[in-house]
C-alpha cells in the first residue's frame, strides 16, 4: 500500500508542476521526506505521515476493507 501511496504522490507533484520545496511547504513535510517517498518508496516515511501530506495539498484518502469468506 505505501508504494501504491508514493507513485500516486510523485503523479500529484509531477501534475501540479512542484518542485521539492515547494511540495515539501503544500504538504507539511520536509524536502527529506519527500525525497524519500519519490525516490525511495517512502522507506523512512510512516503511512500516517504521508496520508496527512496528501490532506495538506487538499485530498482526501479513503480505505475500504471488505471481508470475503
């Protein structure tokens, strides 16, 4: 799931035509943790951390989790 998190990530700041600083400010994280997540898969970032990067540059994430028998 982290990995699917950080490609959806770099699309994010890709799209929106930021530089580290600048997604590092959006997002409430520092330049290092984005450099982690766009280039390292995140390894050193939490799952909450990156959620509440996401909240910062004005999406919403949303899990559903299903039972099958």
């Amino acid at each position: 799931m982290k990995e699917e998190l950080c490609g959806f990530y770099s699309q994010v700041i890709t799209s929106r035509g930021y530089n580290f600083t600048e997604a590092a400010k959006v997002s409430g994280m520092s330049r290092s943790q984005i450099n982690n997540i766009l280039n390292h898969n995140g390894r050193e970032v939490s799952i909450e951390k990156i959620i509440e990067g996401f909240s910062g540059m004005g999406y919403t994430i949303n899990f559903t989790l299903e039972y099958n028998q």
